[in-house]
C-alpha cells in the first residue's frame, strides 16, 4: 500500500506504465492548451505537467486527499514543461452533476476511463475546443454522433510512441452490429460496441 500522495501517482501511473506522458505532450505540441478539464480524473496529475491550468474532479476520496497534499504540487512544479506557475484544482464531485467551473473555459476536456465525459461536460468545453476520448465505455463513440463534436484526428500508441492523424477520418466508427446506434443504445450498454477500424485514442473538436 502507498504510503504518500507521491506513492499512490507512482503506483498507479509511472510504475503501471500508464502515465501516457507522451499522450499529453502531443497535444501540447500540437494544440494551444492552456486549460485542461479532466473528470474522473482519481489521481492521474500527468496533463498538469504539460498544461498550465488543469481541473481534476472525482469522487473517490484519495484524490480529495490527494490533491490536498502540498507534495504533489512540488511534484508538478518539478516536472511542468511551461514557464508559468501551475494552477491545480480540484472538486471532490460528479462529473455528472454540476460543479464550480466556468462554462466554456477550457481547451481540452479528457476522457479517458471514466464512463460518458462527453456529454454532462460539454458546457465547460470552449466553442473549437478538444475532447481527447478513447473507446472503453463507449464515449467516443457517443461523441462521434453528437454533432457538436467533429471528429479531427487519431491517436495510435505504438512502442510507447503516440501518432497523431487526421487521415480517412471517415473510415473510423463504421459499426459492426447492425443495430441502428444511438445514444440511449451505448448509454446502456455501459462499454464500447465493435467499430472495422479503431484507434488507440480518438480527438474531437466541439463545433458547436
């Protein structure tokens, strides 16, 4: 068992092999990010090395306190690649309820591993916005037929390395059931339904 806020990110995170560091410098490479949203966060703190702003929210009560810990943004601070001081908040709440965060303020929304993000979040999700969504609970599947999100670019991990493309876009979320694909269908699945082609990670941009 950890002993230290240090201790439980490194359990979970560098020492699963799971930071997915690369991932988040990507698009910071890519994309002006200044604001990140990542609900369903639990202790993940990685995008705030890459990030100046990032807003975690959760219910689990290691991550309120977690994110209490001052350790944790020493750690931060030693491994931000901005110049700014980096600003950390967290709301110990569900995502699917409302919390104290503007609407339409940040630059990129995270999906990753916490159920259907897309949806109750929106509203904190700038007009061009990204959601960064990967498959497992079916949210980037969700979003693929939102039409206030559009689907831009793929993320493959290969070797420990993350690619970025925007090619045959159009080839991505062609379903194998034949059952007509709503978002009552995948909401009550719960998990992602079998696409003939898929990625690793998927990025969309909120268009309206």
């Amino acid at each position: 068992m950890p002993k230290t806020a240090v201790e439980l990110y490194r359990q979970y995170y560098p020492d699963a092999q799971y930071e997915r560091r690369g991932l988040f410098a990507l698009l910071a490479e890519q994309y002006q990010i200044e604001a990140a949203l990542y609900p369903g966060s639990f202790v993940h703190i990685t995008p705030s090395f890459c990030y100046p702003i990032t807003v975690y929210v959760d219910t689990d009560q290691r991550a309120r306190t977690f994110f209490a810990d001052p350790q944790i943004h020493e750690l931060i601070a030693s491994h931000k690649t901005y110049p700014q001081e980096p600003v950390i908040r967290f709301h110990a709440a569900s995502y699917s309820e409302r919390f104290a965060e503007d609407d339409a303020n940040a630059d990129l929304l995270i999906s990753q591993y916490a159920g259907f993000v897309s949806q109750p979040c929106k509203r904190y999700l700038k007009i061009g916005g990204l959601l960064l969504a990967n498959n497992s609970h079916g949210d980037a599947g969700l979003a693929a037929i939102d039409p206030a999100y559009r689907l831009i670019g793929v993320i493959q991990q290969r070797n420990g390395k993350y690619q970025l493309s925007a090619h045959e876009l159009e080839t991505y979320f062609i379903p194998k059931t034949s059952a007509p694909i709503t978002r009552e269908y995948l909401e009550s699945r719960q998990k992602g339904i079998g696409y003939t082609k898929t990625a690793s990670v998927y990025l969309f941009q909120r268009v309206m």
